[in-house]
C-alpha cells in the first residue's frame, strides 16, 4: 500500500513558481478546488491499494499544472525509480519538459534532487530516477524495454495511437507497492480514452475521477459585478435544472446563482456555442462526452433512458454448458460474472423478438455474442433480456438462442447470418434433427421449445413479390440503415424501451459518418446490432399483427392475469359485437 503524504506533497507545491492566466508569475501555493480534489482523490485511491487513476476534466482547471508538480514530487522521493510523461503531440511534450524545468530552476536547493541530465528525451536525476518523454503519436511501441512504475499520461483523448497505449499498460509495473499511473484528458467524443474511462468506472482496482468546472472557486460571477446582474435572471432553464439536480445527486454538490451567472456569460461571450460548452465545460461526465452534430441516436432521450433504466435492476445470471443441449444450465451469478440480464420474466401469453448478433457478424470489432429480447406490443417494445459474452462457441451460442426462444414463447428470431451467423443457424437446424430422432420426454421437450420459435423471413423492401425463403437477416450498408433507421424511430419516440445501461452506453458512441452509421475506432456496437435486429422483426412482421388485434401495452397487461380461455371467450364476443356493428372496427 502506497502513502502519498498530501501534506508534504501541498508544502513543495507551494515552493514552486508557476505561470498564471490571471495573476501571472506567482508561487502554487493557493491552490484551485479542482487540483486539491483530485489530489485528494488519488491519495484515497492509493490508500485502497489503487494505482491506476483515469482523470475526465474540463478546459483550465489546473489539472495538468499540479500533475507536472506530482511528476517531479514523485521522483523525488523515490529513488532508482522509472517514470515517463506521456503527451499527445511534440509541442505539448516540449511545453511539459520546459514546465518541469521552470520549476526546478525555482526552487530552493533543500526541496531539490540535483539534475544529471535533462534534455528533449529524459530527466535524470542524482538518486538515480528518471522521467521519460514521450509523444504518443509517433510510436507504435510506447514503454517497449522501460520498465514503468510511475506514469503521467495527458491528453489522452487524442492520442491516435491505440496500439502504442496497448504496448504502453502492458509495460507497467503490477506490483510494486509505490506504482503510480494518471491518465488525465478533456473528453474528445467515444474514443479509446472514453473506454478507458468506463472500464475505470467499472473496475475494482482502478479509479475513474470526474473533475467538474463547479469545483474552480474562480469559475463564478461576483454578485456585485455586472456579468451576474446581466446573466442571472433568478430561474434555471429546463436543462439547467436536470444538470444541476444531477450535479447533486452524483457528486453532492449545490450549484449557486454566482456559478450559473459564470456558466451562462462563458457560454454566450466565450465559447459561444452549447454543445461545444457542454464539451469543454461539462456538467457531469456524461455531458462530457457528446459528439456534437454527429451522434446517431438523441444524446438527450439517451440520458433519460439511462434515468429510467435505473429504475429497473435486472436478475443476473451466468450459463453452465454441458455436452448436449440438455445439459445447459443457468445459474444465478453476481452483476459483475453475469451474462444474462433478466428485466421481466416470461408471460405466457406475451409476443416477443429476439435479436441475435454473433461474435465478428456485423463487423470486424464486433467481438461479443450478443442476444436481446423485447417483449412486443401494438404501441411499441420493452426490453427484457439480454446475453452478450465474448466467451462462447458458435454452437453455445445457438443454445442459449433456442433456450431463450423456448423460455420466451411466441418469439421471432431475426439471426445475423454474416460470418458465423450460418454456422449458429445450421446448429439451430441440428437441434432439430436431433429432437426428432430423441424418444420421450426429452424429444417432445425439445421439440416445444425449438416449436414456439419463429424465424425472421428476409424480404427486399423494393420487391413486389413479397417474402423470400431466405431466413435470417444479412446487414450491408443498406440494410444496416434499415435496421438502425428503424430503431432510431421507435427509441426516439419513446415507443422502445431500454433498461440495459451497456446498451445505452453502447448507443452513445454511434455516430453517422457520411453514409455510415458505426461505432468509431474500437468501441462495440454488438448490444445496438441485436437491439436493431430485433426491431425491425417486430416492424415488419410482427407489429402489423398486433395493430389489428389490438394488443397495446394496457390490453396485454390486463389480459397477463387470464387464462387463454378467457382471453379467447372475450375475443370472441368482440368478434360478434364487431359483426353486429355494436364494436368499432
């Protein structure tokens, strides 16, 4: 376990001469609320035996300044030790390297270690440390034979070099005690450092830190001055009061007048455009990652999916797979192990689709079987189930396909069959073979489950002949756009809903790139592909049914707690009424 003594580390800030926007030439020792928190945050981070810090920031809020200071601290008191600061481009690199020297030049010979060497490449230091510089975009091979135990990674988000980042973690140190690793960025749209981000989000031993432009006590309009009388009219727009009812409920912070009166002035005087403001200047880290004017999906009905969605915990379990289908178990499992969600579970007399989209079927980066189900009405679709699992085998996968569609009755499968999605398709077809040959119970059993499920019929939307034979759906660029058009307009209009926070956070990255719709760089679309392989079953082949039964959402609730002989006894009563002329049609 690390101790990163805080109070020594603020005492040696203070001894350095720094170069300000507002005051000039002046000593670090007033520091900003944005630099003391994530200092404050990394040092509970190390206590917790924490060493991989990932810092999503505003513009100007000193992150980088008091970074620098923590890069030469560290070498410092850590004799022998092997750091490296990485940047995104040369100019910034000899900016940090003429920043390091600065402060070295200004302090006191008590608070120093003497320079034995510093130039364009390294700072070596008399105890024997060194610092590495280093561009992120000109190295295919960042940290090759450097063996890293202290890393200051800036601007992350612009870093192009994605294999160079893969070269440069594997080349960290895993356990040594004193190790220190901070990648800090602005957030540039979902990039590689947007992963990088989640994955700290999530992960046990890595710590994601949001750094707000709230948190600069600089950052706020002096009530007697002009700016506040001219920008604070005593009321929050609409989005205003989501933002700053979230700043509380996420990281327990009130957002005063003298805040928004700044807020309101920098975005109309300064940045002079909301989305970019949103971007530089964000809120709350999911306002920090907008791609501006080129997300497919609505940023805005995503976040309230995303509130919605927390209103709706899933069932988690994991798949125990034998050697026959029989053998297939599901076993409940923790949230972080689970590979099946379970929002709702079957209704007996419900209609569903399921999407299914295999590892590498929709793309090269679509490295994940994924399979989603929505339970399907006349008015729109819910969500509730999904599996995705990079772990699999193609015939494991058509398992848990037919053990969903046998779960979830009345179900049409739409299959992608690009890549392995024919192989999954031919098991599917083996499987029922085999419950044709099998005798008993375990026959019929089969044979039911593979019985109750439907398959997408694929037909050309210019063609006047109706359905084809072909089963299963093929995306292309074109009927990529179908699907994914389909389920834009269904989300959007709040007719689809989607409890899966993968699946939203997967939406999020979706861009329209001239005529493509994708996912940029590495980022996984496989939870999106079987979402929109499952709408456009539900809007071609089976939402027309349910419009001329009438089965809305409210119908089908009601009708959840009656057997199929009631259900059928009214439907035929209405039939009569219809024919009488007592019933609209």
């Amino acid at each position: 376990m690390s101790k990163f003594n805080l109070k020594h580390f603020y005492h040696f800030c203070s001894q350095l001469r720094i170069e300000t926007k507002e005051q000039g030439l002046r000593k670090m020792d007033e520091l900003l609320g944005t630099q003391t928190y994530v200092m404050d945050e990394i040092a509970k981070g190390l206590k917790d035996d924490k060493h991989f810090f990932v810092i999503l920031k505003g513009r100007q809020l000193g992150i980088t300044t008091i970074s620098l200071a923590l890069d030469l601290y560290w070498q410092f008191t850590h004799p022998g030790w092997q750091g490296t600061l990485v940047s995104d481009s040369e100019e910034n690199r000899d900016m940090f390297r003429s920043t390091l020297d600065m402060y070295m030049q200004g302090l006191a010979k008590q608070y120093k270690i003497p320079l034995v060497a510093h130039n364009r490449n390294q700072m070596v230091l008399k105890n024997r440390s060194r610092l590495f510089y280093q561009v992120a975009g000109n190295k295919a091979r960042l940290g090759q034979g450097k063996a890293i135990t202290y890393l200051h990674g800036t601007e992350a988000a612009s870093w192009q070099n994605e294999e160079g980042l893969a070269s440069l973690i594997a080349s960290l140190a895993e356990n040594n005690p004193e190790r220190l690793y901070i990648f800090e960025s602005t957030a540039r749209g979902f990039n590689s450092f947007h992963e990088m981000y989640t994955t700290a989000k999530r992960s046990k031993s890595q710590v994601a830190i949001f750094c707000g432009w709230w948190r600069n006590q600089f950052y706020s309009a002096d009530p007697d001055g002009q700016i506040y009388k001219v920008y604070w009219d005593g009321r929050l727009t609409p989005e205003e009061k989501d933002w700053v009812k979230d700043i509380k409920k996420l990281y327990n912070v009130t957002i005063n007048s003298r805040q928004m009166a700044w807020w309101r002035w920098k975005m109309h005087e300064g940045i002079k455009d909301e989305d970019l403001m949103y971007q530089e200047f964000p809120p709350t880290e999911d306002y920090a990652f907008v791609m501006t004017g080129t997300s497919f999906f609505s940023n805005a009905r995503c976040t309230d999916a995303a509130k919605e969605s927390k209103r709706h915990l899933p069932a988690t379990y994991r798949y125990a797979f034998g050697q026959l289908f029989q053998d297939t178990e599901v076993l409940k499992s923790t949230e972080r192990l689970a590979t099946l969600k379970i929002w709702e579970e079957p209704v007996n007399n419900g209609h569903y689709v399921i999407g299914a989209d295999p590892a590498y079927g929709s793309s090269d980066w679509a490295d994940r079987f994924c399979i989603q189900v929505y339970r399907c009405y006349a008015d729109g679709l819910d969500q509730v189930a999904e599996f995705a699992t990079s772990d699999l085998n193609t015939y494991q996968f058509a398992w848990v396909i037919a053990h969903l569609a046998g779960a979830y009755k009345n179900a049409i499968l739409n299959l992608e069959i690009n890549g392995p999605g024919q192989a999954v398709y031919n098991e599917l077809t083996n499987l029922r073979r085999m419950a044709s040959a099998m005798e008993g119970a375990s026959g019929r059993g089969l044979m039911d489950v593979l019985g109750s499920m439907q398959n997408y019929i694929w037909r050309r939307n210019d063609s006047l002949s109706g359905p084809s034979n072909s089963k299963g759906w093929m995306t292309t660029q074109s009927t990529k756009e179908r699907m994914m058009s389909y389920m834009k307009d269904f989300f959007e209009r709040q007719m689809m809903n989607i409890y899966s926070m993968d699946c939203l956070d997967e939406m999020k990255t979706i861009v329209r790139d001239g005529g493509s719709i994708l996912a940029p760089g590495r980022n996984k679309d496989d939870r999106v592909i079987a979402s929109a392989l499952a709408v456009v079953a539900f809007a071609e082949q089976l939402q027309p049914r349910l419009i001329m039964s009438r089965e809305t959402r409210a119908v089908s609730k009601a009708n959840e707690d009656k057997t199929p002989e009631e259900i059928s006894i009214g439907r035929n009563v209405s039939d009569y009424l219809k024919r009488v002329g007592l019933y609209g049609s």
